[in-house]
C-alpha cells in the first residue's frame, strides 16, 4: 500500500512538471509576456555585466564577446536544419546591417560604462520616436498629427536629459541617442528583408557574422587577458545573449508583437534597481521627468504605429 501510495505521488509529481514545462512553450498572451519579460530583465543583467567588465577590459573586447555567444547559439540551427539557410539573394544588406549593429551595440558598451543605467536605458527608449520620421522618409508610410505630438514630446524629454545649457551639451547622452538611431534603421531594414522573404535564422546568422569580424578585427589592438573572475562574467554574458535571443523567439512565437512591446518599459525601474544596487546610482529629477516624456511619447508613437499598420 505505501509503494503504491509513493508511486503515484511520484506519477503526479512528474505530470506536474510536465505540464509546468509544457505551459511556457504554449502559444498565448501569459506566455508571451513571461518571455517578454526576461527578455528586458536579462536585457539589464547583461547591461549590469557589461559595467562590471568595463571597469578593466576595452569596450571593443566587450562587445565582441557578446557578438561571439550570439553567433554561437545561432550556429547549430542553421547546421541542422534541411534548407539551405547559408544562400541569401540581400547579402549587401546583411553587410550594412552588420555593421550598423557592431557600431550601435559598441557604442551601448561606451554608453552603459560612462553614464547611470537608467538613463542609458531611457534614452534608448527613443528608438520608437526615430522609426516614426525613418518609416515616413524610407518605407514611405503615412505621417499623422499624433505621430507628430508623440515625437516632439519624445524628444522634449531627450532634450532635457541630455540638459543643454549655455551651449554644452551632456555628451554621454548622445551616445545612447545616436545607437537608437542605429537601431530604428537597423528595424527597417530588418522589415524590408522580411518583405524580401529573408528567413530569420539567415538574418540573425550573418548579424552574428559581421558584427563578429568587425569587432574581432580591432581586438587584437586593445587586448587586455580577462582574469578569472572577468572570465567568468564573459561566460555570464554570453549566457544572457543567448537567454535573449531565446526567449526573443519564444516571445514572438506565444502572442503578437503589439502585447510584447509595451512591457519593454519593465526595464526602466528594473534599470533603476540594478543601478542603486549594484553601482549607488540614485537617478536625478531631470533624467525622471525625461523619462517619462520619452516613455510617452515611445508609447504614443507605438500605438499610431498599431493604427497606421492595422490599415494597410
């Protein structure tokens, strides 16, 4: 009797695992928000490490690293899948794409080492309120009297965090600026090679590649050797790179995109946390007013997005 009590607390212990493991695969908008979640979580913790690193190790030798476990995760699918995702009709795209991105995500390294986490994070908010005048001016979408109101106000609150004064201006704040530039671009070609009927494995494969050769090629001239203690948070980061990218796919695949970008704003008191904790940071009243007219101006921007697209 107490054997067959055990074994089927054993059974329903091991059908509710399964089934807890089986819920975060499923298709849905709980799901799609779990994912969504710690894609900015880890979005953070990896920005957390890259701080630390940044202390000793160049920028340059940062990013590639990040670039390496990137391409990494990426590899095997493409080994093992039956189509021959190598071949790609757009490569002088992925060329210009690859190059955009080591430079926005080189200068995340610079900007996430000389300023507070929680502006860095803010201003890279702002990549929304860039894709409103790019989508205008490259992919010939329409322009509303909202899109115009989300921009200026997104950008009042970049202007006051980056606090122009008497003709200077907070330099460190136009390095995160002009990466979410390099971004919003980047998710226009990344929309124009979707039209192309590119496979998102074959795009993510050669943004590994070229961001990889370009920062590899610099190392060489900046090496620093990591210590053990720096070894260990290069594998930390590259762990969260590839958290990302699948928890990015996950993501995408339980729900829609429209449900999953507003929980990116998760990350700014995440942001916010991490700074205090980890580096005494304590954001200033300026940087909170900027952040939240940058925050609604992103969210403004976003939903006459929705509108613009749910017409087409």
């Amino acid at each position: 009797m107490e054997e067959q009590t055990a074994l089927l607390f054993s059974n329903t212990s091991s059908q509710d695992s399964f089934h807890m493991r089986s819920w975060f695969l499923r298709r849905g908008t709980k799901q799609g928000i779990f994912w969504a979640t710690l894609i900015y979580l880890t979005g953070t913790l990896n920005d957390v490490v890259m701080k630390l690193l940044g202390s000793r190790l160049p920028w340059i030798e940062i990013a590639f690293f990040r670039f390496l476990f990137s391409l990494a995760v990426i590899l095997p699918p493409m080994l093992c899948t039956r189509h021959n995702l190598f071949r790609s009709k757009i490569h002088s795209q992925h060329i210009l794409r690859g190059v955009l991105g080591a430079v926005a995500l080189g200068l995340c390294c610079i900007s996430v080492n000389v300023m507070p986490l929680a502006e860095n994070t803010t201003i890279l908010f702002s990549e929304a309120l860039f894709m409103l005048p790019l989508s205008a001016m490259l992919l010939g979408e329409k322009i509303r009297s909202h899109s115009i109101v989300a921009t200026i106000v997104g950008f009042v609150g970049l202007l006051i965090i980056c606090r122009p004064q008497a003709g200077n201006i907070n330099t460190m704040a136009v390095i995160p600026a002009f990466a979410a530039l390099l971004f919003a671009i980047m998710n226009i070609m990344i929309k124009r090679m979707i039209d192309a009927k590119e496979h998102t494995l074959t795009m993510l494969f050669y943004f590994g590649v070229y961001t990889t050769v370009l920062s590899g090629v610099f190392v060489p001239c900046c090496w620093v050797m990591p210590n053990m203690q720096e070894l260990w948070l290069i594998i930390l980061l590259g762990i969260g790179a590839n958290v990302i990218q699948l928890s990015i796919f996950l993501a995408y695949r339980a729900t829609t995109a429209s449900v999953i970008s507003p929980i990116r704003y998760v990350e700014l008191p995440f942001a916010v946390l991490c700074g205090l904790v980890f580096f005494g940071q304590i954001p200033e009243t300026t940087s909170i007013v900027g952040a939240l007219l940058i925050i609604a101006g992103s969210v403004m921007a976003s939903h006459v997005t929705k509108e613009v697209n749910s017409e087409a």
